[in-house]
C-alpha cells in the first residue's frame, strides 16, 4: 500500500478512526493490527521474513538480558564473581553475534547474493576462471533493510544495556512494523519510540491540525514536485547523450530536488499520520541543502540512518582490538595527531562503505559511498589548513556572502554525487559525465526535457515554496504553529489552497505508478 494511493487514504481515515475509537488501554493493538493490515497489502508472502527478523531478535533480547543478570553469591571469592561475569558477558556477546549473522545474512542473500556472485565470477574470469553462479530469483521484501537495521540498534541497545528488552511479544512486534516508518523509515530507536505506540493517546485537535498540514504538504512535495521532476529526470538520464550541457546540469540539479522532495515528502506524510496520533518520531531531515559542508550536509540528510551508522558502525569500529592496538602504534611513531586521524579515517571509510551498499547492491551505489567517504576524510584532515587560510584571508565566516559560497559549492559537490547515485551502472554515470564534458554539444532546450512549458512552470513554483519552507526550517521558524495561529479564515484558506493544489497540480492519470517513491528500493 502506497502513501500516495486512494487505498492508503481510505486506509488511515479507518484506522485513526478505530484509534480514537477503541479503549485506551487497548489502542495499541488495534496500531498492531493496522500496520501488519499495512504490511501484508503490500506482499503476503516476503512478510515470513518481517515475522522471522521479529521473533528471532524478540527471544534474543530476552536471552541476553537474562544472562547478564547472572546471580552473584556472597560466598563467592572475588576471582568466582569476575569468572562468572566474564562468562556471562561472552555468552551475551556469542548470542549477539549470532542473532546479528542471521539477520545480516538473510539480508545479504536477499539483496546482495547476486551481485556478489556475479561480482565474483567476473573476477574469476580476468584469471581465466569460466563460473556460473546460481541465481537467486526472489523479489527483495519492502522495507527490509530499515526494519533490519531497526531490530539490530534495540537489540545492540539492550546488549548495551541502554534500554530494557520488551517481554510482551505483541509490543515488540508493533515496535518492528508500525506503519508509517515500516517502509522507509525513519529507523527508530526503542527508547524513543516505544513508549509512545504504548500509550493511549486522546483526540487533540491542535495535534490533529499540525499532523494534516504535515501530510499535505507531504502529498504535495510528492505528488506536485518529485513525480513531476521524475518525467524530465527519466527523459534525460535515459538519453543523455541526445542533450546538451546545460540540459544535463539542468537534470542534476532537478534530480536533487526530485529525491529531496520524493523521500523528504514520505517522511512528512508519515510523521504526520503519527503525530496526529501523539506518536512523536525521529525527523529525519533538517533543510539540508542549506548546509555548508559536505559533513554538515550528511548530519541534516537522512539523520537517522547517519546516526544509526555511527552509534552500531563507527564508534564499534573505532574502538575495536585491532583498532586499538593499530592506533597504539602509530601513538607511539608519529604522535597523537597521526593515530586519530588514521583510526577516524579507517572507521569512516568503513561507514561510508557500507552507506553505499546499503543503499543498493550495485558497485555505483559502492562508488557514491566512497565519493562521500574520501569528501568527508578529506574535509577532517585539511581542516586546520582551512581554518588557517580563513584566518589568513581574514574571512568572516558569519558572513551572508561567505556561507553563500559555501553553500553552493557543497551543492555542487552533492549533485556530482548524485550522477553516481542515479545513474544504473558506472558506465552509465562515467558517460553522464563525460557528456557534461564533451566540447561540442546538441542544440536542446529546458523544455526539450519530457516537461512543457506548463509543467515546467509548476515545477519551478514547487521548487520555490520548498525552497521558502526550507528556509523557514533552517531558521527555526515553526511554519505550522505560525498558521495554527492565524484567524479561521486565513487557516481555512491557506488549507484549501495547499489542498487543490495537490488535486489539481499533482501528477495522475491511468499511466502514473504510485509505487515509484526512490527509496523503496532500499
């Protein structure tokens, strides 16, 4: 079931209905029931692998915090309490390490099975080497790299003792599959989202408000924006060799918006059906083309993917063994400076490894994680020179022309990054480069790009109202709370507006694809 499709209206009128409708005490099973209704609508038969990732990490959790609350006699010597911890806390870490294996693996052999073989027999065949690995024919369930990552950060947490495992099953379940969040996020953390599927929550009206604007505006980032950029997007990236400079700059840049639009719209339609229902959730985007580095960017684009990669990947990898002992040594050769660098470095190629193969299993996707890795190591390791030559210059970083500057280029830098990011294959995107390079062009216009001249206007209008609401965002000014606030009139119209403007201006019709939100595919 898809944001954007009738069904999926029909759907959450019922089900906030039935919310408010049901006891209080209860209202949390009849969100259980909702989300797995929400789930199995869009496959019956991938949901086993939602169940399974559910059960397993459900018993694991309890395992592990029942083993580490091993008992301790008094009579006991203190070399009997330190060996009793000590084979407590391994046989936490062995049940850890197992749960993690299975779940990574069926995630593995669901999306990345193929790509791997078939990476590997082209490898052999440079060696001489002629294999033919089988082929997985199975579709990859939706949403199954957020829930994994979802059910792998709470059951790292109660390892860690950062929170407390679930003994209602039922609970549990609701945790994993809540249905705004269960397709493409946000990535929960259990402390902050589950008290508030647990508890009840009675009809505000204020609330209620708040929520509806967020999807309509949602609905419209979707529907008026991103599906109308994707038809000039798909136009030019499938032909790109037929377009001229400009044009293909002139996709890039619309394709930033288009996914900026498409994901940050899906975030806004589901954070509004929770907040309607006082569920709070983690935003997962804060105006982020308003950013002034390439590392600033990624702290304000898909935060809770960034945050979950830097609590379960990074700071893991950073003080691991190996880790450890590798930044002793070069602490005790070339100093502290040199062993932090090198060890941050490490730990954030890593990360942004795994970004990009998280992101799809494909060596383009690898590419454009790398791309970020290397920008982002790059960023830590030349800034003292940089802050040097702001000295230097004696440039006023709080300056409006100085953050401008800056701005643009880490745009620039993010919309190269994309071509990566889009393009189907490395050869795809080395020839949407080298066609942005080419010194002779073809002769086209903007509105030789799948748009006409209509379409192309509501686009850049779109584009101007997301920019405006960005800017409202990136200075802190509640847009919400500042129309809540106004007369009924001026409410009620400024509804409408936004209303018929989804219904008139989105994009329909017998051959649109509700189902084509970018991150779906994740």
């Amino acid at each position: 079931m898809i944001f954007t499709s009738f069904k999926f209206l029909v759907f959450i009128c019922a089900t906030l209905l039935g919310y408010f409708l049901f006891p209080k005490k209860y209202r949390w099973l009849w969100l259980l029931g909702a989300s797995y209704y929400f789930y199995l609508s869009a496959s019956v038969k991938y949901s086993v692998f939602l169940i399974f990732s559910t059960v397993i990490t459900y018993f694991a959790a309890l395992a592990i915090e029942r083993v580490g609350s091993v008992s301790i006699l008094p009579e006991w010597t203190k070399e009997e309490k330190k060996r009793a911890k000590k084979k407590a806390a391994a046989r936490q870490k062995l049940i850890l390490a197992v749960v993690l294996l299975v779940n990574f693996g069926v995630l593995f052999s669901l999306k990345y099975y193929n790509f791997a073989a078939s990476s590997f027999a082209s490898l052999a065949g440079i060696f001489g080497l002629d294999l033919s690995p089988a082929v997985l024919k199975i579709a990859i369930p939706v949403g199954i790299s957020f829930y994994t990552f979802q059910v792998i950060g709470y059951l790292i947490d109660v390892y860690r003792t950062t929170c407390s495992a679930q003994r209602n099953f039922l609970k549990y379940a609701l945790f994993v599959s809540f249905f705004p969040q269960i397709m493409q996020g946000p990535i929960g953390r259990y402390n902050d989202l589950a008290p508030g599927l647990y508890e009840g929550h009675k009809f505000d009206y204020n609330r209620a408000a708040f929520g509806l604007q967020r999807m309509v505006f949602g609905f419209f980032e979707k529907l008026v924006i991103a599906d109308r950029l994707a038809i000039l997007v798909d136009t030019v990236w499938a032909n790109y060799a037929e377009f001229g400079r400009l044009q293909l700059i002139l996709a890039c840049f619309f394709y930033a918006i288009q996914i900026y639009a498409d994901f940050a719209g899906y975030m806004d339609i589901a954070l509004g059906c929770a907040q309607i229902m006082g569920i709070p959730m983690a935003e997962n985007f804060d105006a982020p083309y308003f950013s002034k580095s390439v590392p600033e960017f990624w702290r304000r684009w898909h935060m809770t993917l960034g945050a979950w990669f830097k609590d379960y990947l990074f700071y893991p990898v950073l003080r691991s063994g190996w880790c450890t002992r590798l930044a002793k040594g070069l602490k005790k050769k070339f100093g502290k400076t040199v062993s932090g660098n090198v060890t941050t470095a490490i730990a954030l190629f890593f990360v942004w490894m795994f970004t990009g193969l998280w992101h799809g299993a494909s060596w383009h996707y690898v590419a454009w994680g790398v791309y970020y890795g290397v920008l982002i190591i790059l960023s830590m390791l030349l800034t003292p020179l940089f802050d040097w030559l702001v000295a230097k210059l004696h440039l006023d970083r709080s300056r409006p022309s100085y953050m401008l500057v800056q701005g643009l280029k880490t745009f620039v830098i993010v919309c190269i990054g994309y071509i990566l990011f889009r393009s189907d294959s490395m050869s795809a995107a080395a020839g949407m480069i080298g066609a942005i390079f080419r010194t002779s062009t073809p002769v086209t216009t903007p509105l030789s790009m799948g748009l006409d001249g209509k379409d192309m206007l509501v686009a850049v209008a779109g584009i101007v109202i997301l920019f405006i609401i960005d800017i409202f965002r990136y200075r802190k000014f509640d847009v919400r709370q500042w129309i809540g606030e106004q007369g009924l009139w001026l409410r009620w119209i400024i509804y409408l507006i936004a209303i018929f403007a989804v219904l008139i201006f989105g994009i329909y019709g017998p051959t649109y694809s509700a189902s084509s939100f970018i991150y779906f595919a994740f």
